[in-house]
C-alpha cells in the first residue's frame, strides 16, 4: 500500500542525511556520556533536579534538540512544522522548500535500556494503527492525511538510567553547584529509520490502537523488527487489519488475528516471510 506521493530518491536522500546527521546529536546533549541537562533553574538560581519519569525525560530530550533539528532542515532544504495539537502525529513534519508535495513524517522516540535484561530496550509505541492509519485521506489526529507522506520515519533515542536516591527527585541545589548535579541518563544511542523496520506484531501500550517495536537492541539497531522481510506494504495491511479479521482457533472457534503468523495463514503468503 503505497504512498499516493511516492518519491523514493528524495525519500532515500532525506533518510541517509537524517541517519547522518543522527550519529551527531550527542555531542550537544552530552558531555563525558552524561546528559547536560541537570534540572530546572529558578530567577533565584536554583537548581531543581529533573524527574526521571520517562514523559518529562522525552520532552525535555526533544526540546533540548529542537534548534539542532531546525538548522538541520534547512541545511538540507526543508522547514519543520510542528504537530498543531498535542499527541497528534507526527512530532515533526519535514516539509521541502522546492517542491512542498514532499513532505516526510519524524516521530521522535525515546527508551531505555532494559536494566535487568541489558541487550534490550523498553520498546517504543510507534503511532496509531486507527482511524487516520486506516482511512488515509482522514486529517483527524495527523498534520496531514497519512498517503500525503512521502515515508513515515522515527529518530530513536535510547539511553541508561542512572541509579539514583528518592531524595534527588526532590533535590535543589545553586547554579554554582551545577557540575556537583547527577545526570538522570547517560550513554545515549541514536538511530534513524523507517518506522515498519522496528515494529512488531504486537501492540505498544495495552489495549490502546499504539503499534508497538520491537525490544531486542541489535535488531531495533538494524532495523531488523518483525515485518523486514515482508516490507512496508505488508506491514501496513497488518496493522490495517489487526484485531479485525477473524480466524478460526485449532478448536474451530473464531478469534480476532492478533499475530504475523496468523496474518500470514489467512492471506496464504510464504512462511519465510516470518523474521524468526
């Protein structure tokens, strides 16, 4: 199911530029692995040190970020607009100054390492797979309707959380002290891919319409998730049709189709499309 707009040699120039320009990016959030930012100064100069509670550390990442993005896009001859209401999609839609038919979708996602289990991640959700990723005309939620990009791209950011004490959530400390101040994460990652390369099969967030990533950190590195071997259109008819197609169980009950393996039973394609 491709886009209406399909241009594939901006589409691969603006991924092998935004892949280049990602392997930069911690070099203005980081100094030593250690995240820059400390926390929040008041007009006293005090310090509030940051929560390490993922929405804020999201946030505060893409804010820090968001000048490096801008002068990015122009250097290579886009502009950005912002997503007009908070939790459409996407983050970021890269618009080209030459030709404003082309215009690319930037989620920015953000995780961390998994402590227990430290070659996976947390796993990212990587938008909805409702009604504007169904209805592709449909503006509901979306900056632009989903056909209208030209690909669909996310700038992962992974990272180490630091062990810390209960009591430095809550810590102030004076500007002077700014060196003394713990960084809530480190040892950053970035990466920058399509977003159908690190899905899974499986939804993101509980019972919510959220397309979920894959964990194991090599594979989400490579972009090696559950649908590399099918492509993009198979992975879009999957998540088009997750939960809605019905299947019969070995007992011959129906059930929802809720895996890849099930998909690929019912559409009759090759099991070697699975990514075991």
């Amino acid at each position: 199911m491709k886009n209406s707009n399909n241009y594939d040699n901006e589409k691969q120039a603006f991924a092998e530029a935004f892949s280049e320009f990602a392997k930069t990016l911690e070099r203005y959030i980081a100094r030593e692995g250690e995240w820059t930012v400390k926390g929040f100064v008041d007009v006293f100069k005090n310090v509030y040190t940051i929560s390490s509670d993922t929405k804020v550390i999201s946030k505060i990442l893409e804010l820090h970020l968001f000048p490096h993005f801008v002068e990015f896009a122009n250097k290579i001859g886009y502009e950005i607009e912002l997503a007009t209401h908070q939790n459409w999609y996407p983050d970021l839609t890269f618009v080209n100054k030459s030709n404003r038919g082309i215009i690319f979708a930037v989620d920015i996602k953000t995780t961390y390492i998994n402590e227990k289990r430290p070659l996976f991640c947390n796993g990212f959700t990587l938008g909805s797979h409702g009604d504007y990723f169904v209805n592709r005309e449909n503006s509901k939620n979306i900056q632009y309707p989903y056909s209208k990009y030209s690909g669909h791209f996310c700038l992962g950011i992974i990272y180490s959380r630091a062990t810390l004490t209960a009591e430095f959530e809550s810590a102030k400390y004076s500007i002077n002290e700014l060196d003394e101040i713990p960084s809530v994460i480190n040892n950053f990652i970035f990466f920058f891919t399509e977003k159908w390369r690190i899905a899974s099969d499986k939804r993101g967030s509980g019972n919510t319409a959220n397309i979920g990533s894959i964990k194991m950190l090599a594979d989400v590195l490579e972009g090696n998730g559950v649908f590399a071997k099918a492509g993009e259109d198979v992975f879009d008819d999957y998540w088009i049709n997750y939960g809605k197609i019905q299947i019969k169980t070995k007992s011959g009950k129906l059930k929802p189709m809720t895996s890849f393996e099930e998909y690929i039973s019912y559409r009759g394609l090759s099991h070697d499309l699975l990514n075991r």
